[in-house]
C-alpha cells in the first residue's frame, strides 16, 4: 500500500494579484489546492508546504524577498493546512539543499502527489528531480499554474512522458 505525501510549491502572495509577479489564474488554483489540502487532511495524508525564499547573497531578486509579505504562504494555504510541515528553498527543486527528503523519510513516504506554481519551473524541477526518482511521482494538473495557460499546457506536455498528470479528485 502506498504512502502519498501531497506537496505544494511556492502559493506565495508574490503569484497573486497583489504581488510582484502575479501568475495566470491563481485564485482558481489556490481554490483547487484548498479542497486537494481538505481530501488530503481527511485521508491522513501529510500536507508539505515548499516556500520559495530568495537568496540574499545573489542580491535582491524581483520576488520572493525575505522579510516582505510577498515572500509569505498565503493565509489561505496555512488556514487549510495548520499541522503541514514547511520545507524553505533556495532554487527550483524542492529537494535541492533543502529539507524536503528528511521530512519525506521520516514520515516514510513513498509516493508524491505535487501541485503548486511555476508548472514550468518548480514544479517540474521537483517533479523530475533526481532525488525524486525514487518515488512515484504524480503531478496534480488541476492544482498547477504559471504565466499564462499556453505555458502552463507546454509544461504539463513536457512532463508528461516522464510523470504521470492527474487531477487531483482521481488522485485524492
């Protein structure tokens, strides 16, 4: 029997219409990702929360800034997920330098249900990550955005011969 982790990538105020680098229908998707937290939560499926902080050292990035509101989860997201472990990162994949694959193992793990924003971006990166492989992998299509619509679908076709696309009410 499987063990499915659901992880979501970067919902930071930074993607939403108040913010820096507003994506192509975030409001939508953060909805979507309240119920997939909600169906997730009732089956006793941990909730990894994955938060995009910028690097400081390479000097002040358009977003994502440590110390501004932009670089927060939205509140909607800590609301639908209070207990969900938060894993910060410094690039696109989740896993790289990060504490992303302690916190898998320790919950014992085994199956990854990954949604969130940059489809092309973060998500994919993590999804298609090294350390990834040792999993199964499954991205939730209804629960990822980016730019716009057209890059978000070049995404979804990129990674769908190396990982399986799911909507999240098949997958939760």
């Amino acid at each position: 029997m499987s063990k499915p982790a659901l992880i979501v990538i970067d919902l930071q105020n930074d993607y939403f219409p108040e913010g820096k680098f507003p994506l192509w229908n975030a409001d939508i998707i953060l909805a979507n990702i309240e119920a997939a937290i909600n169906k997730a939560r009732e089956k006793n499926i941990p909730v990894i929360l994955v938060q995009h902080v910028a690097d400081a050292s390479k000097g002040i990035a358009p977003f994502f800034n440590q110390g501004t509101t932009g670089v927060d989860i939205h509140s909607r997201i800590l609301t639908a997920a209070p207990d969900g472990y938060i894993v910060t990162k410094a690039f696109a994949d989740s896993f790289h330098q990060t504490i992303l694959e302690q916190t898998l193992s320790k919950l014992g793990i085994d199956e990854l249900l990954i949604c969130g924003m940059m489809t092309q971006n973060c998500v994919t990166h993590t999804a298609i990550s090294k350390a990834a492989e040792k999993y199964s992998v499954k991205v939730l299509t209804d629960c990822c955005t980016t730019v716009t619509q057209m890059i978000h679908r070049i995404a979804l076709n990129a990674l769908s011969t190396r990982i399986t696309l799911i909507e999240s009410l098949e997958a939760l």
